[in-house]
C-alpha cells in the first residue's frame, strides 16, 4: 500500500511537471510571435550565413526568403575595409557568447534601411553557442513595419 501511495504521488508529481512545461512551452511561443511581430529578426550559423529571417524582415525589404536565406550578412551591409576587420572581432565575440549592439546601414533594391541592432549568442543545452540571433529596429525613418 505504501508502494502504491508513492507510485501516486510521483505520477501525479510527473503529470504537474508535465503540466507546467506545457504551460512554459505555450508562453514561450507567445513571446516569439510578440517578438516577430514587432521587431525584425533573424537567425545566423556561427560565420554569418542567413539560416531564418522573419516575414516581417522581408516584407520590408521586399524579398523572398530564398533570396535571403543562405547568404552572408555582408552581402547587403556597406562596409569599409577597417569595419570588415573589425566585423571578424564582431563576430568572434559573439562565438566566444558576448551579446553585441550596433547600427548598421543596409542597401537593398536601391533603398537605405537603418537599423539598431542586437546580436545574442543561442545555447544548447550544453552551453556551446551554436548559432546567432539577431533582432532589428528601424530607425531610419524610411519604410516602417
């Protein structure tokens, strides 16, 4: 009977953690679609190469996602040589899991976008940083979400 007492309580244990992670898992889905909905985001490989973009991005840069997807995030990014040299320390820090901020300026289809930019490092569960999350304000005062 004791036995059974406790397989009970561990089962109904189990179901309550179930439960919450549920919980968790829905809230977490809230928080990505807020975050698609009123910022742009997307997701980099550790060398920079585009793997995700919100639709939110694209619609403002007038792009399809296969035009985006695979490349590299200077492909649209004005560059000097010095800010190329100081973008390879960027993106070091950011494999070494330093969250970074800056502004860049974007030219696509003839059009300058300005934006503030977040760069954070994502973990596994073993705490590698395997990929780059990258979300965008415009500030440029042109075309706004």
């Amino acid at each position: 009977a004791a036995q059974e007492e406790e397989m009970r309580q561990n089962m109904e244990e189990l179901q309550a953690t179930q439960e919450k992670s549920a919980r968790k898992g829905t809230e977490m889905q809230s928080y990505i679609e807020a975050l698609n909905s009123s910022a742009y985001v997307i997701e980099y490989d550790l060398d920079g190469t585009i793997l995700n973009i919100n639709n939110s991005f694209l619609e403002l840069l007038g792009l399809d996602r296969e035009e985006v997807v695979g490349t590299h995030f200077t492909d649209k990014l004005q560059l000097t040589a010095a800010q190329m040299k100081e973008h390879e320390r960027f993106w070091l820090d950011l494999r070494n899991g330093i969250q970074k901020r800056e502004v860049n300026t974007y030219k696509v289809n003839g059009v300058s976008y300005k934006f503030q930019e977040t760069y954070t490092p994502i973990r596994d569960e073993s705490g590698t940083v395997y990929k780059i999350l990258k979300i965008s304000n415009n500030i440029s005062g042109g075309k706004q979400h």
